[in-house]
C-alpha cells in the first residue's frame, strides 16, 4: 500500500533505540554516521601540531584574523580615498569626520592584529631556523609604534595614489574620467593595497602585509609581493595575470601590461636545502619602462634601462641599456581562409 510504513526490521536502522557502538570508548547517542565522523577524528588529531611552534603542522596559538585585517585595509584605503573605495561618501557627510572615523576603525582594529602578528618576528620558522633569539619587548606598545609610523606615512601614500590614478588615465584612452579609473579599475585597487602593506613591511610587520596583498590578488588578479618597492606614477593596464616579486625595485612612469612576470631566475638554497632569504631575486625596473603583455622578465641582476620598451611575450634573463627595444625574433604567423583551413 502506497505511503505505509515499512514492517521491515531492517528498515530505518539509525531510527533505533539502540545506539551504536563509539569507537571512542562511550555510546553513540546520533545517527550511525557519527562513528564515521569520530573515526576520521581520531586519524586527524595526531597531525594537529599544539606546541604554537611555526611549522606546516601547526593549529594552535593566537594569530591575526583576517576578516578583521581586511576591515582595517577597507577602513584605511576609505580615508585616503574618500567616497572612491569600500564605503559611499553621501552629500551630507563632513569630511573630516569622515576620514578621522575611518582612521580611528583602522587604529583599533590593526592595534590588535598586529600584536598578534608581532611574535612571528622570532617565532616564525626562517628566524627560529637562524638561531636569533627573541629579545624582550610588549607587543601592545610595539603595535603603537608601528601604528604610528603608518598612519604617519599616509599622506605620503595619498600623494602617490593621486599620481597613480592620473597615470592610469593618462595611460589609457578608454578612460574618460578619473572617478572611472578611481572606482573600476582593478590596478588602482591593488596598488592602494600594496601601497599601505608596503609601509607596514617596511615596519617589519609579519603576516599582516602578505594577508592583505593576497587580499587584493584574489579580487584583482594581480599579485604584487608587499616588499616590492614601487615609485610614482605606476600604471598595471588591465592587470589580470601579473606577479611583482618581493626584491623588485620599479623606478617612476612605469606602465605594465597584464600577464607580465617580474619573478626570480632561480632560488639558491642552504646547506639543508631551504631557500636563502633575503637576497635579491627579482628585477630592477627603471624609470619609464613600458613592459607590454605576456613578458617574463626574471633574475636579481637584471636591470631594465630607463626608457626602455618590452615587447609582448618577450622572455628576458639579462639586463637591457637605457631606451633600448626588445622584441620577439622571427615569429611567423599563419593565416589561412576559409577555403583552406
């Protein structure tokens, strides 16, 4: 009979009064499927590392939140772009109450993060590695030092940004305005980002830095290692596809194009086969350097010269003089009709 219920003993067996047996020692008082849960469990637990050491293992200890990270990376690009970033900017708002409000969610949140982040300086694994050892220091009074020296910077930053968006519409014939290049364009996006981590790098802030550049890549596209020191007037045209390594140094007036590589030619390592850090690694870009779409351009002793041209798809290991042109050699092109393709 349609809709009756089943006489069958063996029918709806986690429906049973009789709980299964816990492979934890107790009673299973949920469905069957808990002993699966509480099997895979007890295989988990022995690779959870609770030692708050810094290895690929490790679980616990107290470290920033990257929700909160990015909230103060939204707070701080609204106060040095007003109404062009994360929040409107409606008629009636005062200004100055605007960007100190914003400052001032910025303060407090990164005050926190950045304590959190403050121990990685001697507990992360490079430094432990080195043998340094720790010095004393309060991580709440180290984090109002480094507050200050960003929020110090800011001006500075804003002037550079005013720059970079004038060259993004100087650089680019499709746009017609600058609110458009304020508010579209994913190369002004990413370099408000890295243009404040790159001060916090510069303040020796661990994670926090890397976490809000990766930020930025996932929405953008374009990733560009904190350490990267970028000058005035930098222009990332449509931008999907590009990696700026950590040691680049790109001089002022610099446009690239998307898909472009500024990476490392090689990564020498220790004896026990870590890669060395803090070397240079990545290129050297001079001023007015155009590097056009698909170019890979790699090695810490390379130095594209000032003025210089890279064309598309060019693979570059070694340096290039002032004002010179590098492009593909003989590259044939086949073009066939209708008729005979």
């Amino acid at each position: 009979m349609s809709g009756a219920r089943s006489t069958d003993p063996n029918a709806n067996a986690n429906d049973r009064t009789t709980p299964p047996t816990c492979p934890r020692g107790g009673e299973c008082r949920r469905i069957a499927s808990t002993r699966l849960t509480c099997e895979v469990v007890d295989a988990l637990l022995p690779t959870f590392a609770t030692d708050g050491a810094d290895g690929p293992d490790s679980t616990t200890g107290a470290i920033p939140s990257l929700s909160r990270v990015v909230e103060a990376l939204h707070c701080l690009q609204d106060a040095l772009l007003p109404g062009r970033m994360s929040t409107e900017l409606k008629a009636d708002t005062i200004l100055e109450s605007f960007v100190m409000e914003r400052l001032a969610q910025a303060h407090g949140l990164l005050r926190h993060e950045i304590a959190l982040a403050l121990p990685y300086r001697w507990k992360g694994h490079f430094v432990v590695s080195t043998g340094q050892a720790p010095p004393e220091f309060d991580p709440q009074a180290e984090a109002e030092r480094v507050l200050e020296g960003l929020f110090r910077a800011l001006p500075k930053v804003r002037a550079m940004l005013i720059k970079d968006i004038e060259a993004a519409y100087l650089g680019d014939p499709a746009a017609v305005n600058f609110a458009e290049v304020t508010l579209a364009y994913p190369g002004i996006k990413c370099i408000t980002t890295h243009r404040i981590a790159h001060e916090l790098y510069k303040l020796d802030v661990p994670l926090i830095p890397r976490m809000m550049s990766e930020h930025a890549h996932s929405h953008t596209g374009i990733d560009i290692h904190p350490g990267a020191r970028i000058g005035e007037s930098f222009f990332i045209d449509h931008g999907t596809g590009v990696v700026i390594g950590e040691t680049c140094e790109i001089g002022d007036r610099v446009k690239i194009y998307q898909g472009v590589t500024l990476g490392a030619k090689s990564f020498p390592v220790d004896e026990n086969g870590i890669p060395i850090k803090n070397i240079k690694r990545h290129p050297t870009i001079e001023d007015d350097v155009i590097i056009y779409a698909g170019a890979t351009i790699l090695g810490g002793k390379t130095v594209i010269g000032k003025g210089s041209v890279i064309g598309g798809n060019v693979w570059l290991a070694h340096s290039v003089e002032p004002g010179s042109t590098v492009l593909q050699k003989n590259v044939e092109i086949d073009i066939r009709n209708g008729e005979n393709s």
